[in-house]
C-alpha cells in the first residue's frame, strides 16, 4: 500500500463514506486543523490515490435494475485489435466495469441496463461492433446482496 498513515486512512475511509464531507468536518474527525488538513487532501490528490469524489446513484430508483455480466472470448490478441476494442467499449455508457481477465475467457463486463430488451439491444451493439469475438456470454444477476465502492484501507 501507498505510504499513508494513520490520519490518511482515516480521512480516505470519511471520504469513501460521505464525500460532500466539509473540510472543517475532516479536520475536525481527524484532529488536525483545516489548513494541514486540505494539504493532506491535496497531496492525496496529486498522487493518484484520491482520484475524484462522486456522487452514486440508485440504479433501481433509475430504471436500470438489470445487471448483466458478459464474458467474451476472442481469437485476436494483436495490439491493434486490443485497442479498438477498449476504445469501442469506452464508448458505452451501459458498461459500468470492463477487465482483461486471465483463466477461461479474456475479457469480462457489468452492464447496467433497464430490462432484457435493453440489454438485446447493448448486445446487438457490441456484437456488431467489433469483430473477432468467438464466444460472448452473458449471466444476469438475481439479486444484489453486497455492493459498496469503498476500498478496504
């Protein structure tokens, strides 16, 4: 791990937690006052590991409670290929997380959609947009049981 300390954690912990936390309110929660504070958040900025604060949305509230995860096989392993397809794949918005995986299959994706309609229609695209998949397979989840975006440090 990066070389944080005790008051880093803590403060990267507050944030993963509330993001809309005050600056007076980390400092006070850390014991440190406002100004070595926001140079602790600044310094947690400039070096990557704090990268941008968000706001997360409820996708069920939203009309997109369906989640695919959609693993796909290729022949085509060329830089090139490579390329064209993370750049392709970038460019839709349905597509929460993308990997290059090791093991059985070489990439995998969650898509966030409303329904399976929506979802044909993802497929469609993505099938139709980039050649050289030999095997697309996806699996749908039931039910979310453990979701969170805070990193365990």
């Amino acid at each position: 791990m990066a070389n944080l300390d005790k008051t880093d954690r803590t403060l990267l912990r507050l944030l993963q937690q509330d993001g809309t936390l005050a600056l007076a309110e980390l400092a006070e929660a850390v014991n440190l006052t406002t100004t070595p504070c926001w140079k602790r958040l600044k310094r947690l900025e400039e070096s990557g590991i704090l990268r941008k604060r968000v706001a997360l949305l409820d996708p069920v509230k939203l009309g997109l409670s369906f989640t695919a995860f959609v693993q796909i096989k290729t022949s085509n392993h060329s830089k090139e290929w490579y390329h064209k397809l993370v750049d392709t794949v970038a460019d839709f918005p349905e597509v929460m997380e993308f990997y290059r995986m090791a093991g059985e299959y070489d990439y995998m994706m969650k898509v966030q959609v409303a329904d399976m309609s929506a979802f044909d229609l993802f497929y469609k695209k993505l099938v139709n947009s980039i050649e050289g998949l030999t095997n697309v397979t996806s699996t749908f989840a039931m039910e979310p049981l453990k979701y969170t975006t805070a990193l365990p440090v």
